[in-house]
C-alpha cells in the first residue's frame, strides 16, 4: 500500500511499531496515553484509540484498566516476524524486478556510495 493513501490509524500504528522496534518502547513498557500520543502527532485522539485497539487485539499490548497501555512479552518479536514477512511478500518483488530492469546487484548497493 502506498504511504500516501494509508489510513492515518495505520500511519500511526507504523509509528509505535518502528517505537517498539528500535527499542524505545520495550516490553513492559507503558506507551503514551491516546490523549498524549494525540497532540504530539496531532492527530484526533479516536483515530489513536483505534490504532491502539489494533494492538490490543493483536496481543502486542496489554491494558491494566486504570493505568495505561503496556508493551506485551514477545510484541517485538512478533512484530519483527510480521513485518519480516510484509517486506518478502510485499515490499521486495518490485524492488527485485527494478533490479533486474537496471542491471543492479546486490553488491553493486553494497558498493553504493548512497
């Protein structure tokens, strides 16, 4: 899907999985409330709620009513695993027929001064 035309919920859900990915959030860790985790993206804080479900439901983060939402045992791993997988399936093929169009090697990247 183009970044362009992705929903802002999963624009933010990207955003606290690349969080939880590079470390800063890791597991046990509580996230940002919907409320705080709103203004700082500036975005309305239903549509964070409803990226935040989506980790709920996909058991990357679990709730303690009352307190916040928490970094699940295993989040980056499956998250990593997930995303692992999108990028085979759907982010390398085009990538693999650009190269094989322009001649390029994954050396010639190795190389690359970019």
């Amino acid at each position: 899907m183009n970044i362009a035309n992705k929903p802002v919920y999963l624009k933010l859900r990207d955003i606290i999985a690349e969080s939880i990915l590079d470390g800063d959030y890791r597991e046990g860790d509580m996230l940002p409330s919907v409320r705080v985790f709103a203004a700082e993206q500036g975005a309305n804080p239903l549509t964070v709620a409803k990226a935040y479900q989506g980790f709920q439901e996909d058991g990357l983060v679990t709730v303690k009513r009352g307190v916040g939402m928490f970094v699940a045992p295993g989040a980056k791993n499956r998250l990593r695993s997930a995303q692992r997988d999108d990028f085979i399936k759907n982010v390398w093929p085009p990538v693999e027929r650009q190269m094989k169009r322009l001649d390029l090697s994954i050396d010639d990247l190795m190389k690359s001064d970019a």
